[in-house]
C-alpha cells in the first residue's frame, strides 16, 4: 500500500508555519527521499494552495477558493503521486520515459485553468495574478 509510506513532514515542525505560496501550512506530508505534498490557507494568490512535488522532476502547485475542495484533491494528488512512484524505478530507459509520460499526464490531470477561472473571476482586483498563471499554464502544456 504505496499510500501508507507518507510521513509528516520534518515532524509536523511545519504546521501553522509560512508556506511557499505565503499561507499558513494546514498538511505537510513526504514520502521521504521521493516527494512532498503541502497544502496552505491564505496564501499570497487564493484562500487555498496545493503545493507538490517529486525530489529532482517536477514541482505543481494548484489553487482553490474552497477547503473541501483543496482537501479533497490533496487526498487525490496524494494518492496519484504514491502511484506514480511506484513506476519510478521500472523497466530501464523505456520505464524512465514511461516515468515521464506519467509525470506530464499528472500536471495535466491536476491542472487549474477552471478552478483558477472561478475563483478570479469573482475577484476584479486581481485579473493580473490570473494573467500569468494563465499565462504560466500555456507555456507548461
């Protein structure tokens, strides 16, 4: 069961710190030497951020207006990263890009073009933040 191997990171020394996306952390979970999962509230861009990330690949952050929601896909994502590092290590060169393959279809299943639209939409004063993350979506995809 890939999922049981997340630990709270650094001990749980995070919670209710600053995170990345400036919010206090609400979860912080690692798969020690693999990936990282936190989750924040009140962050610099939304009222929640999921911030994610396999050591050395890849790093994705989502946005949402809603804590059920965030917590909801931070189960989610959680979950997807644990299976996707299973395949990390199989099959040699064609596992590695079979790897990859993975990685691009993970950002691509946990993108936030809808949910970032309905959150700025509502929010006039901050169409540029939405700018460049739209803008940042297009140049990933």
């Amino acid at each position: 069961m890939a999922e049981a191997l997340w630990y709270p990171f650094d001990n749980g020394s995070t919670l209710a710190q600053k995170g990345s996306e400036g919010g206090t952390i609400l979860r912080d979970e690692e798969r020690p030497n693999e990936a990282r999962i936190t989750l924040e509230r009140d962050g610099s861009i939304a009222p929640f951020a999921i911030t994610c990330g396999i050591y050395g690949c890849m790093m994705h952050t989502r946005f949402f207006s809603l804590e059920s929601e965030a917590c909801a896909q931070y189960d989610q994502m959680r979950i997807a990263l644990a299976e996707l590092l299973l395949t990390e290590y199989e099959g040699g060169p064609e596992g590695s890009r079979s790897f990859l393959d993975g990685v691009a279809a993970f950002v691509e299943t946990y993108r936030d073009d809808a949910l970032m639209q309905r959150w700025f939409c509502g929010v006039p004063h901050r169409p540029a933040i939405y700018n460049q993350a739209q803008d940042e979506l297009e140049r990933i995809s």
